[in-house]
C-alpha cells in the first residue's frame, strides 16, 4: 500500500538556457513521496536537461528544494544523501567489479576513517538483489553487456538509499523481461516511501506502471497529471504524431500504437 503523498522534492518556474536558446521554459513540479513519476515527451523536448538540471548538475532559473531546503544549500555530500541520479547511457571506464561498483553508492554516508559499516552492507545487498545483479558480484563491469551495465548502474544509484530517485531511461537497453522488472522495481521504490521520476519513452509502460505522468514538449509541460487524464489519445496524438488504442487489461491498461500521423 502507498504511503499518504507529500511533496518531497519541488521545482518551480524552472527555466534552462543554452546561450541564447531556451531549451526548457517555466516548469514546475513536485515529487511527492510514495509517488512513481514518469517523464514522457518526444526527442529533443528537453526531457534530459530538465532531469539534470533538476539534479543540480547544470545551472538553471527557479528554485529546487528537497524537503523544505533549498538544492544549492546543501553541500555536495549532503545532495549526495538526499538524491540519487541515474544518467542515461552510463558507462563505466574502471575495470572495477560489480561489487565495488555498488558499494560507491554508499559514499555519500561513509565515515572516511572507518570500514563498510553493517547497514551499508545491507544496503549494498539488498540493491544487487533487487536489481538482479547479485550474481554478477564478482564480474569485472567492463565485461559486463549494456543491459547488465545498466543494472549494475541501477543498483549503485539504489544503494545510496536516497529519499530521491531521477532516472533518466533506467530501461532505455534492457530486454523486455527486465524492463518490466525495473520498471516494477521503481514502482515497489516509490510506493514504500520515495519519490521517485523515471524517463522513459514507452508509453505503455507510462501508462501501466506510473501515478503520475508529466508530459515535457518543444520544452514546457503540457500535462501533469495520473496516467489515464494525462495521457489521452488526443493528446498523444498532438505531441508525439502517433494514432493510440487504448486496452484494458487485467494487468493495467495498454497503448497501442496504429499509425504514425
């Protein structure tokens, strides 16, 4: 069962600028704890830039904060703590295992002069299961697939235990098996007390696993709202040029797509 909401994390009249160019315009939004948010829009709506600025890695108008505090009034290990980011298309240069690799999601709360405590080992733990990668433990994550490296990517961003999760395509390179295992994953995350955004571009997915849909064209948010109200045929339609059926299920609704228009 979903703990009761409450806004964890808030972005207000966010706006990103490239030189001259805006490429996203106003946004504002809230994460709210026990909540999956799903990120959706077309290539090049800004979808990225929007999670990293929300992330506080690139600049941006607006004001960002995390249970009441401001993001650029926290210090760097304190952010760490507090939100975890999963970027798109990670990948690791260190032949590092798997292991190891998970562990540094645990910096942000280690103590520099003391060994991995009892708790981060747990943490560690139960993020390698969660994320199927237990097995690969001891695999160098060089060697590893794309679809393997992006659990492995996964599982450090869950060990951080962050009460805030952004994920940019967490299932951009999985097969279909595990794509619905992340996406239920991130789901089981948020409803046990995270708050929780993914991006992701399946629209069906959006539409069975999500509570919230934000909907991000030409750079300003067109919907926020649950699946079924944000994610209507007509607009659809109007922002992504395709022809949908919708279908029920007993699993959760499908999207299907027709036509291209």
């Amino acid at each position: 069962m979903k703990p009761d909401l409450a806004p964890r994390f808030r972005a207000e009249h966010l706006t990103i600028r490239r030189g001259a160019r805006t490429i996203v315009s106003d946004a504002n939004l809230a994460l709210n704890a026990g909540e999956l948010t799903v990120l959706a829009g077309p290539n090049g709506a800004g979808k990225t830039t929007l999670a990293r600025a929300m992330a506080g890695l690139i600049p941006c108008e607006g004001r960002i904060t995390i249970d009441g505090t401001a993001l650029t009034a926290m210090s760097a290990r304190e952010r760490a703590s507090a939100l975890a980011y999963l970027p798109q298309g990670h990948e690791f240069h260190w032949p590092m295992s798997v292991a190891h690799i998970v562990a540094l999601g645990r910096e942000p709360h280690a103590d520099p002069f003391s060994r991995t405590s009892t708790d981060d080992r747990a943490a560690i733990v139960r993020a390698m299961e969660a994320t199927s990668t237990d097995y690969l433990a001891d695999r160098i994550v060089t060697t590893l697939s794309g679809g393997e490296r992006a659990r492995v990517a996964l599982a450090r961003a869950l060990a951080t235990d962050a009460p805030v999760l952004i994920a940019d395509e967490p299932i951009a390179s999985l097969d279909g098996r595990h794509q619905l295992m992340i996406m239920g994953l991130l789901r089981d995350i948020a409803h046990r007390g995270a708050a929780v955004l993914a991006i992701i571009h399946d629209l069906m997915l959006a539409a069975r696993f999500a509570d919230r849909v934000i909907l991000l064209d030409q750079g300003r948010i067109v919907a926020n709202d649950e699946p079924i109200l944000a994610l209507t045929a007509e607009r659809i339609a109007q922002i992504f040029n395709i022809s949908v059926h919708r279908v029920e299920t007993p699993d959760g609704p499908l999207l299907l797509p027709s036509r291209p228009l």
